[in-house]
C-alpha cells in the first residue's frame, strides 16, 4: 500500500481505517496502542496522498457551477470582517451541481486571482451562480452564462440562481475544522483537501476511497 512504511501493511490499514472515520489521531493511538508520533505521521501521508490526488485529478469541465469565496482563520480578529479581515486565509471555491467541489487557497480575492482557476476548472458555455463580487464581473465576456444573487441586498436565491451549495461545504469545512482548536499554517492545504474529498464522497465508503487514493497517487 505505502512504499516507504516502517510497520506492517496490517497496521497501516487499521490506521487508515481510523482516518477514514475521522477518528483523531490521540483516539487512534489509544485504540491501537500505537506511539502518538506514528498516527500522525500516517495521518499526514493520507492527507499528502490526497492532495495529490486532488491536483492530478484537476480537468476543465462543463456544466452548472456555483462560485464562492471564504476566510478561515481565527473566530474573531479585530479590524474589518469578511473579504480582506486581518489574519484570514481566503480560499476560492467551484462547485459543480451534483458534482463535485474544487477548491483552493489564494492570496486575495480579486478578478485576477480567481479567474485563472475559473478558467481552468469551467468550460465556456457553462451556467455559473455567484454573489455580487465584483472579481466575477465580466464572466458573460469571457464565454459564461453568469447568474447572481446580492447577499448585500438581502437576496439570497432567485429561482434555481443561488450559492447555497458552496455554502453548505464551508459549513462543513468550518466545523469539521474547528475540532483541531488550530491548525499549522504549513497544515492548513492538507487539512482543506482532506475536508474536500470529505465531502465530494460524503455517503459513500470512504474507507473504499482512500485506499484507491493511496494506490494511485
């Protein structure tokens, strides 16, 4: 399963069938009366597994896409709230309806910073919902059909035109993420990753999916 591992197969499945049902690390190492330092090795490996998973399995794809943007980070910083808050890490978000999410770290927000990956995660052609940011003006030139909704304006779904499938992954990655009472910044894309394919396969064996992760990549 893992070239370079230093215990048998055996206990690296039992391991990764612990990661796989979201066990935390001391709870694994106690049930598997195994050093601390090894469960979190492995559980790093996974999360490095999946990442690069998540890269290689990148394709530019059509369809009907929900586009949002989020900040993670401490629940409260002083100063301004939401795009550009102080000590945030703003990470962009695709998701495909009845498909999967994408999403990745960036370093602001702007019409330059996201239109890159929209352009390289949607096909033209394709039906994209936003808010009203202004970074997803300018989608219609670029070959979209762009539909939005304005949060600022209290609106927050116009017939089938709204982000709340987006917003149901932050609710998750926020939540799942906040039982780590703080993650490594170095940590925070394996993390993210982990919580992506979390939910791209929410309802299946996820078990079944990492195996097939740690196989192939």
């Amino acid at each position: 399963m893992l070239k370079y591992n230093k215990i048998s197969r055996y206990k690296i499945e039992k391991i990764l069938r612990c990661f796989s049902e979201d066990l935390p690390a001391v709870k694994a190492a106690a049930l598997l009366k195994h050093n601390r330092k090894t469960i979190d090795r492995y559980y790093n490996i996974f999360r490095e597994k999946i990442l690069q998973a998540s890269i290689k399995e990148m394709e530019v794809v059509s369809g009907e896409f929900e586009l949002d943007e989020s900040y993670f980070g401490a629940t409260r910083v002083r100063g301004k709230r939401g795009r550009g808050a102080a000590g945030k890490t703003p990470v962009f978000g695709v998701l495909k309806r009845n498909g999967k999410v994408f999403v990745s770290i960036v370093k602001n927000c702007s019409k330059a910073e996201l239109m890159p990956i929209i352009q390289g995660k949607i096909l033209e052609g394709s039906t994209i919902h936003t808010d009203g940011w202004k970074a997803y003006d300018g989608l219609i030139l670029n070959g979209y059909d762009h539909y939005r909704v304005h949060h600022s304006h209290n609106e927050f779904a116009r017939g089938r035109c709204h982000v709340n499938g987006i917003e149901s992954f932050w609710s998750f990655a926020k939540r799942r993420l906040a039982k780590f009472n703080g993650i490594a910044s170095h940590k925070f894309l394996l993390h993210l990753k982990e919580c992506e394919l979390r939910f791209n396969y929410r309802g299946s064996n996820f078990y079944d999916k990492m195996v097939s992760v740690i196989k192939h990549y």
